[in-house]
C-alpha cells in the first residue's frame, strides 16, 4: 500500500507540477510538501492534507489508508484536471482579449494568489481574517494603479489615447 507521500509525489508528478507549483496552488509551504513526499513528516496535519487535495482536484479520502468503498454504481475514480486546451477555451468564452491577456501573462499571479488565500475555507467566514489577508496584500504589493495594464489593441474595445 502506497504512503501519503508515495500518493502525493505521484499525483504532483501526473500533473506535471513542480514543488513549488503545488505550493503556490494550495498555500501550504514548499518545504512541508517536501517533507511529506520524503516521508520526514509521515502523519501530516488534516487540515494542511486538505489543501494539497482541493488544489489536486481529489478528495482528502484519497490519501487514507482505507479509503471507504464507493457507493454501489458510483465509480471510484477522481476527474482529471482540465487539458490547457480546454482552460484556454473556457477564458475565450468567459473573458475580453484585454483580461485574458492579463491572466496569462506573470502579471496575474499575485492577484491569483489572493484569491486562493480568499477561497480558504477558514477565511470565508471570518471577516476580519479576510480583511487582514487584503491589508497585507496591499502591503506587499504596493504599485501604482494604471487603468490599462497593457496597451489597447486592434481589437480593444477602447481605442488607443493619444497624447496631447
């Protein structure tokens, strides 16, 4: 039977993540998830499993060493994240050239990763903790707003300024 780690380094490695990628996608530190791959830290907290198993797109029952016997008729087996081509389908529907471009681009991550912080189930229901991982958002990040991140393009739907 294959350990916690053993099942976390293999899905990490199906979905071809690095370390530090499953650390940005589930706010669990490089160096815990490391940890738990290399058996150093064989009985790792719920609470930090769960993290690692909503950003892998499994359940945390996945990681038991019993997993409990699916329902008669259900099968037994976790989605597949979804293929690049399908993401970049799903923004072409959902988004502007302008947004989508944004999303792309390295410009996103940070605002990416506050919105997992916000998605933390135990920040939803705690106003104050909300308001403080936006304050230090804000501390950090600490940059001058422009209005168009990226210069208009022909298919903009604001047409370029033109300097006086």
């Amino acid at each position: 039977m294959a350990t916690i780690g053993e099942k976390l380094a293999r899905l990490r490695a199906e979905r071809g993540w690095t370390l530090k990628e499953l650390a940005e996608r589930s706010g669990v530190s490089l160096s815990h998830i490391s940890a738990i791959e290399n058996e150093t830290r064989p009985n790792p907290s719920i609470g930090r499993m769960q993290k690692i198993a909503r950003a892998l797109g499994v359940s945390l029952a996945y990681f038991d060493d019993d997993p409990p016997a699916p329902a008669p008729g259900v099968p037994n087996t976790v989605p597949a994240p979804p293929s690049t081509l399908e993401l970049a389908q799903q923004l072409q529907r959902l988004y502007d050239p302008d947004t989508q471009r944004f999303i792309a681009s390295e410009a996103s991550r940070p605002y990416v990763s506050l919105a997992r912080q916000l998605a933390n189930p135990e920040c939803q229901h705690d106003p104050s903790g909300i308001l403080q991982v936006i304050a230090q958002f804000m501390r950090d990040h600490k940059t001058p707003y422009t209005s168009e991140p990226y210069p208009p393009t022909a298919d903009s739907p604001h047409p370029p300024r033109r300097e006086a």
